[in-house]
C-alpha cells in the first residue's frame, strides 16, 4: 500500500505515504471498559485503497494470512452492488475497528 513506518512500539505505529499519516495507538487501560463499537457515534471503518485486485489479495497472503488475522464477511470477493468491480478485503483491528483493503476500477 506504499505506507512506511515512520514510529512504532508495543503500543502504537506511525505510517506515511508522504501524502496522508495514520497512527494507530493501543487503548489506554483505563479505557478499555468502553469498548469501541462500529455502530456507535464515531468511526464506522477505514478503506485503503489500491491499484489492483491483485494488490488486495497480496495484502491478504503477505500479512493477513501470515499474521493469522481473519477476514470479514467471507472476503476478499466482489461487491457489485457497491459499483461493478469493486473488490475488496475487510477485517478487525486489535480494537475491533474494521479495515478495509479495496480495488475499485475506474474510480
């Protein structure tokens, strides 16, 4: 997805690609009661965007597969009914925020 890591440690990571950062930080104990979920008020979830179909089931083998992390709704697979084409990956952060890897032709 041509992101670096710019900071990381146990508890957070930094990435860029030059254009738009993204850091992810672990939930602070004293926090962690309130648990996040994608219907409430706030984030519902976060698309990355890539050139390829190809490109998502990269992501998919080279870290979700070797990392063990599961997918969502039995993807990556097409969901024509959100524009044809469309292709895409969706799983869960630690938090349970979910993320999306997604091809989307002609954009």
């Amino acid at each position: 997805m041509e992101y670096r890591i710019i900071d990381e440690s146990p508890e957070h990571i930094g990435v860029t690609n030059d254009t738009t950062d993204f850091w992810i930080i672990e939930t602070e104990k004293e926090y962690k009661q309130n648990n996040f979920h994608r219907k409430n008020t706030g984030i519902n979830h976060i698309a990355f965007a890539v050139e390829s179909k190809e490109a998502v089931d990269e992501f998919l083998n080279d870290l979700l597969v070797k990392r063990n992390i599961p997918t969502l709704y039995d993807t990556p697979k097409v969901f024509p009914e959100y524009k044809d084409g469309y292709y895409a990956v969706y799983f869960e952060d630690p938090d349970r925020i979910k993320l999306e890897v997604v091809y989307v032709p002609n954009k």
